[in-house]
C-alpha cells in the first residue's frame, strides 16, 4: 500500500507513506539519527563506504555531497525511513547513480535494530513503485558485494534478475570479492503488479 502526500514538482520525491512507514527527504535535522547506523561497521562496510566517523561528517555530506551528487547526475532524491507514529530515521532508501536517462540505480541502509522485519524491502517496493510510475524510468539497477547475503535476499523478494558477477573485485575495506549486478525491467515490475 503506497500512499502519496503530496504532489511531485519533478525533483524531489513526495512525502509517501507505505504500511509500516514514512518516507521522506533526509535534511541535516536528521544527522544525528543517521550517525547512530551509518558509523557502524556492520552497516557502512556492506553498503560500500567507511563507517562515518563524527556526526559533522553526516552533516556535511547531507549538505554538501549528496545534494552536489544529485544534481550532477539528475537524481530525483531518495529518501529517509521512519516507522509510523515514531520520529526517528532509521535508514534510507536512495536512487544513487543514474545508468542512464531512464535507467537508475537504487541502495539501502537500515539500522541494524530493525534488520530481518522486512523494513527496507516495504520502503524499497515504495521507491521503485515511484520510479516506474512517477518518474517513468525503463529499468531499476542494484550492485551489491557477493558476501552480503541479506541485501541479495532483498532484491530477489523484490523481484530483481541477477545479470552479471563481476569476479573479483575489492570490496570498500580491500577484501576480495565478486560484485554482483541485478536489473528490474518496468515490463517484468508491471507483470508482476497487475
Ligand atoms: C541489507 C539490509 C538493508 C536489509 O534490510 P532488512 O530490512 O533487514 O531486509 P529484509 O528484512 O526485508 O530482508 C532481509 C532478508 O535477508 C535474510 N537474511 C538475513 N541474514 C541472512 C543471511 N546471513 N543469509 C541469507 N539471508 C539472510 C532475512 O531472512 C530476510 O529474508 P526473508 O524475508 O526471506 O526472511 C540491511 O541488512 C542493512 O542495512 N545492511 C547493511 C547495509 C547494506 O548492506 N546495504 C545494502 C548494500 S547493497
């Protein structure tokens, strides 16, 4: 169940909320929420980055680099992710690259309080709705280490193709690994949703 709050001015993502939760735009208000998860190993290191060091770090980047990354790739923004009825960010849900001009790539994260209740897969399924519809993109992408098993489950409950093992590559902490590359085609999304 995806409801929309509000009306899209073609850049950033309406306020939406889904079953469980709310989605909406991180700002800085929210760096100190998402310092709690984002400088934990076990969170920073499968989703590709250092674990963030201080919460200015968080500010910065929810200031300066997200927002000069979204316009130099014409990124609609992602968004934050709050449990209804509870007004802490406990993880997000983004489109972080575009492939091309209908082909965008999405990431999570999640606070590992939350891990394994189906959170990011409900908050996932919401953006990806939006993108097929709302912003009427072709194909959704993934990239995830071959080592992170639960992000694979995700984006199968999702409905994703595994299309490529790029073999041994490095991961963000310099450990060998393959990189996996999952697609979602709009036609195979539609199928799927009736
Ligand atoms: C990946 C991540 C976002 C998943 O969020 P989540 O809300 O816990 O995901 P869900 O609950 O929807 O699904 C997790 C699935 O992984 C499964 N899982 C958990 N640990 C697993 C393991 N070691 N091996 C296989 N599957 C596993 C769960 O059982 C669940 O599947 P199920 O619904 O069939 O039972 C979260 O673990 C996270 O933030 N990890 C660190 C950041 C990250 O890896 N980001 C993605 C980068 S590509």
């Amino acid at each position: 169940m995806l409801k929309i709050l509000e009306e899209f001015d073609g850049k950033i993502l309406p306020n939406v909320e889904t079953e469980r939760l709310n989605l909406r735009q991180r700002t800085i208000a929210d760096a100190a929420d998402i310092f709690t998860y984002a400088s934990l190993p076990e969170v920073a290191y499968p989703a590709g980055f250092p674990p963030i060091e201080k919460i200015e770090d968080e500010v910065y980047y929810l200031e300066h680099v997200l927002p000069k990354s979204q316009a130099e790739q014409q990124l609609p923004s992602g968004y934050g992710i709050k449990l209804k009825g509870e007004d802490k960010m406990i993880g997000s849900v983004d489109f972080n690259h575009r492939h091309a001009d209908d082909v965008l790539e999405i990431g999570y994260t999640l606070h590992p309080d939350y891990w394994g209740q189906g959170i990011v897969s409900e908050a996932s399924a919401a953006l990806i709705e939006l993108g097929f519809t709302l912003l009427n993109l072709h194909k959704l992408e993934l990239n995830c280490y071959d080592t992170n098993k639960q992000s694979q489950r995700v984006v199968e409950k999702l409905g994703f193709t595994l299309e490529a093992r790029i073999r041994d590559r490095k991961d963000v902490q310099g450990n060998r690994c393959d990189d996996l590359r999952y697609g979602l085609l709009k036609s195979e999304w539609e199928s799927a949703h009736g």
